[in-house]
C-alpha cells in the first residue's frame, strides 16, 4: 500500500559542487566533488518523501543502460516503490549536467531520454483506489504527455477522492497557456516557479502569474521564488510567505522539495499556512549539499526544525 503516487521525470543527474568560475574553451577547471546521484521531479519527490516516512511509489521511464538501474536502485534503496517503473529498451536514461559556480544559479544541460516515452497512460489507474495523493512533476518536460490524457487522469483520481498535484519543467520558451485550459480545472494543487510562471503567462509579477492559474480552474496555486519565498493564491485567500535562512551549497531540487513539504501538510490536513510552513522547510533544507535530495530532512529532523524555526507568513491585501 502507498500513500502518494508520484509520476513523471526520472533523471541521472550529474553535479559538481561550486566552482570558482565556468571553464573558458580548453581550460580544465577542478571541482572539490562530483555526484552522480538521482534527479527530475519525480524521482527527487519520492525520495524525499520517503525520507519523511510516506509510503510512496513512482511511475517513470528509464533506459536499459547503466544509469537507468543506478537510478532505480537509489530509488529502491532509499524506500520507494519501483514496480512501475518501466525500461524503454530504444532509450537512454534522461541525464542532466548540473553546473554550480560560487555566487550564480546553477546551469543545466539535459537530454529528454526515455522520458520522451513517457505517457499519462502509464500511471497505473487501478492504484487510485488506493491512493491519497497524486503528484505529476514535470509535465511539459514530457514530449509525450498531452493534457487531455493526463486531464483525464487527474479526473478519475479526483473521483476517487485522491488530491492531485502539478509540477512543471519548462524546457524553453514559447507559447504553453494554452497546454493548461482543460487540465487545470482538475488540479488541486498548482506549483510552478516565477520564471516558469512569467513564461507561460507573460506576467512577471507572482501574485498576477498565480492568479492567471487560478482563473483557469486551478485549486491552489502557488508561486515559488526560491530565496525571494512563495506566493499562494486560492479562492479567498492570498499568501506570502518568507524563506528560512540557510546556508546556500547547491539548489538543485530545491523546488521538488518543497513540494514534497506541501505534500506532506496535505496528508496530515494541515491548512495552507502550515502547509507552506513545511514545504518552505524542505525546501530550505534541500539546499544545504550538492544534489537534489541528500540535504533533505527527515521526517523527525523537519519536525525539530519547525519547532525551533518561524515563518513570517502574511495575507496579500487586494
């Protein structure tokens, strides 16, 4: 039995811990550490929400090379539930290069890989029966993912009773708003980035992006900022929320984080402002180490910090 769902992106991320500057053509630039450890949305989900003692399994596609079975066996050793990953033996696993110089946002080269295979039809639909929550990370990463499916999806598991979540990767710019008119009205929870959220919807400013969302049928919109917070905006209710401090290694995974503490207030039927309290805190934890999930807490770390940490919390007036 599983408690959350989490479907999309698997990736083999490749990550180097901060260099002092990017190698100029030729130059040989030395990192203290490289990583080859999990990575995409709903790879770095499931683990962190294995990390904070939730049942969860995950539904995605790897290749049948080498770092399709490292990836699933990080998944497996750290508590997740592999049975419905699936092998795409004319792909390769999806991998990203992972960048970080002192003092800059990280740099990403990716490649699609069996990703590019994945489909809504994938996710199991006889496990909604079980099932509390259903997270999709990475949609519009997916080349084969179109919103009339996964929107049919996200509807029979809101039938069932089960709270649907959506996560998003926008790999360039263009025109996607219209990718969201029949899918939204069947999200529950809506979590985009500002830079997503300011390409899709051409605003910049976070409370206009989130409230776009919102009159396109979404629950719950929340707009991340990373060091700058998040804004939530749902029917009645409008939030932002500040950052705990941390010290910044790497943000990579940082955002999955924070939507696994999302997540997570959900389960325990926590409202929106203890819900953000949480993600805010997994998210901040996420950042402390190189990678996308080895800083995050556990489940009795979060509680601790939580106890000890406040989060300025404030209403946005109209």
């Amino acid at each position: 039995m599983i408690d959350v769902l989490s479907a999309g992106i698997i990736v083999a991320d490749h990550v180097c811990t901060p260099i002092d500057h990017l190698p100029a053509a030729g130059e040989l630039v030395m990192a203290d550490g490289m990583l080859l450890t999990i990575g995409g949305c709903a790879a770095n989900a499931a683990v962190d929400l294995a990390k904070m003692e939730v049942r969860v399994g995950i539904v995605g596609r790897v290749g049948s090379d080498i770092f399709g079975r490292i990836v699933t066996d990080l998944l497996r050793g750290a508590g997740v539930d592999t049975t419905h990953v699936k092998v795409s033996p004319n792909a390769d696993t999806s991998q990203t290069l992972i960048v970080n110089v002192q003092g800059q946002d990280r740099r990403f080269i990716h490649t699609f890989g069996a990703n590019r295979e994945f489909r809504a039809a994938d996710i199991p639909l006889d496990l909604l029966d079980s099932v509390k929550i259903l997270y999709v990370g990475g949609y519009l990463a997916m080349p084969g993912v179109t919103q009339e499916e996964l929107a049919s999806v996200f509807a029979q598991a809101r039938r069932k009773g089960v709270k649907t979540v959506l996560d998003i990767v926008v790999p360039s710019r263009g025109e996607y708003l219209t990718r969201f008119e029949r899918l939204l009205p069947e999200v529950d929870v809506f979590l985009p980035n500002h830079q997503e959220a300011e390409i899709i919807t051409g605003e910049r400013d976070p409370v206009r992006q989130a409230e776009t969302f919102s009159r396109l049928g979404a629950g719950t919109t929340i707009i991340t900022m990373g060091g700058e917070g998040a804004v939530l905006v749902q029917a009645g209710l409008r939030l932002r929320a500040g950052v705990f401090p941390v010290p910044l290694v790497d943000a990579s995974g940082g955002g999955d984080a924070f939507d696994t503490g999302y997540i997570c207030g959900l389960l325990r039927g926590d409202g929106p402002e203890d819900c953000l309290r949480r993600a805010s805190a997994l998210g901040a934890s996420c950042v402390r180490a190189i990678g996308t999930t080895p800083g995050v807490f556990t489940r009795t770390e979060c509680d601790a910090f939580l106890s000890e940490n406040a989060l300025q919390i404030e209403r946005i007036r109209s």
